[in-house]
C-alpha cells in the first residue's frame, strides 16, 4: 500500500548535526501551519511555539543548557555529547522550543506538535531531532532567564524543543519490536 504520510514517518529519524544551510520562509511558514494545526486537548491551544533561527540565541540556549550539566556534574551525559561534537543543539539553523500552562495532557498536546513539526520537516526535505534537554535552560530560578528573554508569557513551562534543519550525517530509522503490538481480536 502507498502511503506518503506512513513513508514519511518510517524514513524520519533523529539527525543530530545541521549543515549551516538556512531554512526558507516557505519552509518555516510550513512547520508554523503545522504546529498551529495540531490538536489540543479540550482545544485549549495555549500552547506557544518559538521558532528561533538567529544563532546566536541558540547558541546561548545550547551553552546554558551544557553549563547546567557541568553543574549537575553529569559526566555521562558531558561524555555522550562531547562524542556527538560538543552540541546540545546540534547547530541547527531552527530550534522550535514549545511552552505550555501547565496542565493535565500539556505535555501530551506539545509532543504530538512536536511530531507534527517533525514529519513536517521531513516531508519537505528536512531533518530533526526532538530535544527535552534544553528543559535544562529554562528551569527556574537557574539564573538565565531564558523564558522571558524569548518572550514567552508568565506562568509557562518548557514542553519540548525540535532542532531542524539540512542533515550533515545519515542514521537509520530506530529498529521497531513488533512484540509491543498487543492485538485484542
Ligand atoms: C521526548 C523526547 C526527548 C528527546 N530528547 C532528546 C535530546 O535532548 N537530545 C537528543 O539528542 N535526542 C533526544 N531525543 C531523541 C531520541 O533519542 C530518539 O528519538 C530516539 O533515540 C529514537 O531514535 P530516532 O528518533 O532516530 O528514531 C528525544 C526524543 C524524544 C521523543
């Protein structure tokens, strides 16, 4: 059976390393359209979506995000970066960070617009990778006070972010277990 929508999600996969190519208005006015389209439970769409392409923002995001690390003192987590380049983010030309009240099902609506945005990006072409480490950046009282800066309203928390962008290294989809299909005939 042909399936553009299915192809598409079998052939997405976490790329973590972007060439400098940026994205084209087209592209990003894409990936807004489809982060606006995703469903919201009780279709409350309190949801705000920072689409940030300058890169210098997103290079203070990936440093504090590599600074909370050093103060967590999480050497496993330094170690697994430092061997994918020393970025958190990836260089990637658009980090879309999602913000929320919080709420029951906030975290469930940003990560089906997160998907949302991702098979976006694949079908025209692009690569992401889905990030819950620049949580780590906007935490509270951490002293960076990245949320404000971003102009995100009072009272919301950091969802999930999306790096997207040109990849600069292949991966292979993950590997599927059929086992985790419970069928109930
Ligand atoms: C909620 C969530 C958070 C994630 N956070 C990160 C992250 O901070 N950094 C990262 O490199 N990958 C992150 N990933 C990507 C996963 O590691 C990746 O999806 C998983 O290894 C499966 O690989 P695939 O996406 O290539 O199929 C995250 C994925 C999800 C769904």
């Amino acid at each position: 059976m042909e399936n553009t929508v299915l192809d598409t999600i079998l052939a997405r996969s976490s790329i973590r390393a972007y060439t400098g190519e940026p994205l084209t208005r087209e592209q990003l006015a894409a990936l807004k359209a489809a982060a606006l389209a995703s469903p919201t439970a009780m279709n409350r769409q309190d949801q705000r979506f920072v689409f940030i392409t300058d890169s210098e923002i997103i290079d203070q995001i990936d440093k504090a995000v590599f600074a909370m690390l050093i103060k967590k003192e999480d050497k496993a987590m330094i170690e697994r970066i430092w061997q994918r380049g020393g970025k958190t983010l990836y260089n990637a030309p658009l980090l879309v960070c999602i913000f929320a009240k919080p709420a029951h099902f906030a975290g469930v609506d940003a990560g089906i617009a997160v998907q949302d945005i991702a098979l976006t990006a694949k079908s025209l072409g692009l690569d992401s990778c889905i990030l819950g480490m620049p949580a780590m950046a906007f935490a509270p009282d951490n002293g960076y006070d990245l949320v404000s800066f971003l102009g995100v309203p009072d009272g919301m928390e950091f969802m999930i972010a999306i790096a997207v962008g040109h990849r600069a290294m292949d991966k292979a989809p993950h590997e599927v277990n059929e086992a985790h299909i419970i069928e109930v005939k």
